[in-house]
C-alpha cells in the first residue's frame, strides 16, 4: 500500500455494494477521503460507519440516482463544497439485466442506458472542466469485458458497456494534454448482487462459478491504478485475449463461441 492515495478526495458511484464497497474501503485504508454515492441511504451509511470506525478519513455519503440528471449537479457541487477539489472518479454505478434482444422493452433499455452511459458522462462533466484547469485529476470508468465482446443475451447491456469504451477512449485522448488520467476498467464475472438482476435464473452464474473474480481482486486493481497513467485494466487477463482473437477473426470467434456463450 502507498502513500499515493493518502489525504486525496476520491468520489466513487454504485458505492453502496459490490466492487464500489470494496473500492471504498481500499481507498479509506489508503488514507484517502470519500465521497460515496448510491440510491441505497441506508447502505451508505453503514459503509461510512464501518469506515470511519477503522480509518482516521472523512466519509461524506450521497443518495443519488445517477441518472437523474437534473440532480446530478446539486449532488456535485454539494461534494465539492464538503470534500474540496476531487482527485480521482470512479464511475462504477451501473447494472445490467441479461435478455435475448427480442425479449427486451424499452424502459429496461432506457433504464440502462441512463445509468450506465448517460450517468457516468453526467457525473464525468461534473469534475472535468475543474481536472482539466488544475492540470491533474483520474477519471476512471468500470465497463466490462461485454464492452469489448458482445455475447448472447447481453445485446443491451454490451451495447452500453461498448458506449463507454468509445467515450472513455476518446476522453482520454482529448485529456493527454492537460494532464488528466483516464481509465477504463474492464472485468469479466465478478461474484457480486449484479446477477440478482442481470440473471434472474441462475444459468449465466452457474456456468462462470468457476472462473468469477472476488470484487476485492478487482477493487485491489482499481486501486493500485489511482493516480498513474494506466489505460486499461482487463481482468482476467486471459479473458482479454478473446477479445484480441475477436478483433482479428470475428467470424471465427463468433462459430466457436456460439456453443459456450448460448449457456448464459
Ligand atoms: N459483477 C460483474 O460481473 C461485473 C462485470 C463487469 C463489470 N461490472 C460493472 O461493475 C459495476 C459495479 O457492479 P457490481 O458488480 O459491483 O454490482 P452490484 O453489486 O449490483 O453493485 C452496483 C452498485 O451500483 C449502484 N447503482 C445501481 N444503479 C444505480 C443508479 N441508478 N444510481 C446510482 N447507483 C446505482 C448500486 O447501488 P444502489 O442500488 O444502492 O443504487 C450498487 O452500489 C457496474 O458498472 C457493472 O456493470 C460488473
């Protein structure tokens, strides 16, 4: 663990659960203060209570739908006042619900869409403009190996997950100069409550138990990333090498996979 971290304000969405959590108390055990975010009140403040009882760090919790957009600034602009300027970002609010393309309707697109892209680029905005006059500041993106890959049953959320890649690779480019770090995180299963909704009959986690990353493995990533010039972090790694086949021979890719993604 390094002092890298240690008096900096760092503001984590979807902060309430899952590898947000898991970020957080990395990030209090790291020295750093915090501002959590999340719809769930009452899971904040636990959270903020567990923390403050083992770390000397300051916990400002937040209730906020990310993709409310219309109180998206309020909640930012209340951070900035409480904590001061805001180092490091994490967007990590999001979730997916796992469905056959002709199966989906279309509050559950929108749903995603507006937590997963909308969001994140709302809450992004809120804290670019002052990184980029201070010439320093780390946004980092949680997306998804499903960004990279579309598989079976996930047209939605990998298309949500794609849209972050696509914003996030720009953003990073336009940020090279002023110093602003941007990162995009990219897992592949993770044993959280995310499958309580992307998969409510339990085939996708049954057939991935084997291979599911622990949210403290990947919180640990996040983490050890802050503040250095990382672009990418793909886990696991060789998960990523699909990827790097699927650009190369996506028809190929495609014909093989097909049997072993059909099992979501
Ligand atoms: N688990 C995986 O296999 C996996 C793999 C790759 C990427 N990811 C990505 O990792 C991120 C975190 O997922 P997780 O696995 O930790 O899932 P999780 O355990 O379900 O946690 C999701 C977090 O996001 C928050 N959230 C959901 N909707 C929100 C909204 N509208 N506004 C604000 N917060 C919201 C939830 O809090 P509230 O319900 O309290 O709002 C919760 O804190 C997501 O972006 C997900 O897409 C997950």
């Amino acid at each position: 663990m390094s002092d890298r971290l240690k008096g900096k304000n760092i503001i984590v969405t979807g902060a309430s659960g899952g590898i947000g959590a898991e970020i957080a108390r990395q990030c209090a055990e790291c020295g750093a203060n915090l501002a959590l975010l999340a719809r769930s009140l009452d899971k904040l403040q636990l959270l903020k209570k567990e923390l403050e009882t083992h770390y000397a760090v300051t916990i400002h919790v937040y209730e906020l739908d990310v993709s409310d957009t219309d109180k998206v600034e309020g909640v930012f602009s209340k951070i900035k006042s409480e904590l001061g300027p805001i180092d490091v970002l994490v967007n990590n609010a999001g979730f997916g619900v796992f469905r056959e393309a002709h199966e989906a309707n279309l509050d559950e697109i929108k749903g995603m869409f507006n937590v997963n892209v909308i969001g994140l680029i709302a809450c992004t905005l809120m804290v670019l403009p002052e990184m980029r006059a201070r010439r320093s500041g780390h946004i980092i993106n949680i997306a998804s190996q499903a960004g990279k890959i579309a598989t079976p049953k996930s047209s939605i959320y990998s298309a949500t997950k794609h849209a972050v890649l696509g914003y996030t690779n720009s953003l990073r480019m336009e940020s090279a100069d002023s110093n602003v770090f941007v990162t995009a995180i990219n897992p592949g299963p993770i044993a959280t409550n995310f499958f309580e909704i992307a998969d409510e009959k339990g085939t996708y986690v049954k057939s991935v138990q084997k291979f599911m990353l622990q949210p403290e493995y990947v919180a640990r990533k996040v983490v050890d990333a802050m503040l250095t010039p990382t672009r990418e972090i793909n886990l696991p790694r060789w998960m990523n090498m699909g990827s790097v086949i699927f650009a190369l021979f996506p028809r190929l890719f495609e014909g093989i996979g097909k049997r072993a993604f059909d099992k979501k």
